[in-house]
C-alpha cells in the first residue's frame, strides 16, 4: 500500500471517530437532568376537582349492584352430555411422474432419459 494511500484511510478513521465522540458528547447531554416544569396552581386545584368528580362517580357506580340475574333454564333432553365424534378426513393422495421415470422401467431408454 503507498504511503498516500495509507494517510487518506487514516485520515478518514480520524474523521469518523471524531464525529462518533461529537455524537456521543451531545447524546450524552441530551439525556443530562430534566428540567423542571412548573404548572400553575390553578390548574392543579382544577385537575383535582376533575379527579375528585371522577372518582365519586365511580364510587356511586361501584355502591350500585346490578340486578340478579334469572336462573339458568336448561332446553328440554339437554339432561345428557353432548357427544362430540370427531370424523378423521380421508387422506389426500397426489401421484406425480417424474420426467424419464417410467421410460427407465420399460427399457428402451439409452440411460440418460432420452429416446433414440
């Protein structure tokens, strides 16, 4: 390998692990501590009254039971257990023939599958 050759090949590893350390300094910062967000009191008082009123619905939701249901009638000869017969499908059969298969058995071939 000639000298010039050698110094551009290093030259663009150089390149490249420079910008691979920019790119891990920057990730790096990115994923540095949150900032903090502050929200007015306002709007958390609000979102509370919103959550409080949820919350009684579901309360009042959960204190409610439904109605019972009717007893389970069973249809008339459904004493017994219902029988399950499995029936197996008949098997599926697919004959091909191979090019030079047959000719072979028959003997008037020269060996390579060909007639004469």
């Amino acid at each position: 390998m000639k000298k010039i050759q050698a110094l551009g090949i290093t030259l663009l590893l150089g390149a490249a692990a420079a910008a691979g350390a920019l790119a891990l300094v920057r990730t790096s910062s990115i994923a540095g501590p949150a900032r903090q967000a502050t929200v007015p009191d306002a709007v958390v008082a609000q979102l509370n009254r919103e959550l409080d009123r949820s919350e009684a619905k579901l309360r009042q939701a959960l204190a409610r039971k439904p109605p019972k249901l009717p007893p389970l009638t069973s249809p008339v000869g459904a004493s017994q257990p219902q029988q399950i017969v499995y029936v197996r499908p008949k098997p599926i059969v697919v004959h091909s023939a191979r090019a030079g298969e047959h000719e072979q058995d028959q003997g008037e071939s020269n060996g390579a599958g060909f007639d004469d």
